[in-house]
C-alpha cells in the first residue's frame, strides 16, 4: 500500500537525520500515465526546493503470486530532474506537522505552505 510505503520511508529518512520540517509524506491524485487515481509519496527539501520519492518503485511482493516482483525503481534523484505527475494535492504530513491543503488548516512550517 502507498500510504504505509510513504510513511515508512519518511520514517526512515527521520530517523536517519533528516529534519522534521524537511520531509513529509503528501496524499493527491496523480496520472501515471493515463492511470489517473488516489496516490501517497514522499517529498524532501534540498538545496530551496521539495523534490518527490516514490517509495512504491522498486521491487515489490505480489499477494497474488505470492512471489517477489522485480523492478529496477528510480534513482533517489529522479524526480529532481523529472516532474512527477500530479494533478492535485490534498494533505502533507509528518509525525509531527499536518497540513489539509484544501481546508488551509493544520500546524505545518511555512516551507510546506508554498
């Protein structure tokens, strides 16, 4: 699932130092490619700007099968030098910070308002 990807990944990068302002998991709707639907990623800010992670790339388990799936995943900055395909953006949160972009409400530093 997306969304536990997404936070564990953030979690990850918390724990390994990356600051609580910095990192964030984002619920939106994205198009990969035609296939238009509900999506969660990371997002970290370096050097002035946030760049997307897409923690479901990658090798993965498939239920079904019941076998792993190999993928070759993106590079951590791939998406630095590629835009991501989002079409609208609906929350950002951390283990510290939320923000609901629609509602303009929640505790979030102003970095993640922009």
């Amino acid at each position: 699932d997306c969304s536990e990807q997404a936070n564990t990944l953030t979690s990850l990068l918390r724990a390994t130092g990356t600051s609580k302002e910095n990192v964030r998991v984002v619920l939106g709707l994205v198009d990969f490619d035609g296939n238009v639907g509900g999506h969660a990623w990371v997002e970290v800010y370096e050097d002035g700007n946030w760049f997307q992670l897409d923690a479901t790339s990658g090798p993965y388990y498939d239920d079904q099968s019941r076998k792993l799936v190999q993928s070759p995943g993106l590079d951590y900055n791939y998406f630095k030098f590629y835009p991501f395909p989002v079409i609208e953006t609906w929350i950002y949160y951390n283990d510290i910070y939320f923000y609901d972009v629609e509602k303009g409400t929640g505790n979030a530093p102003n970095k993640w308002l922009n």
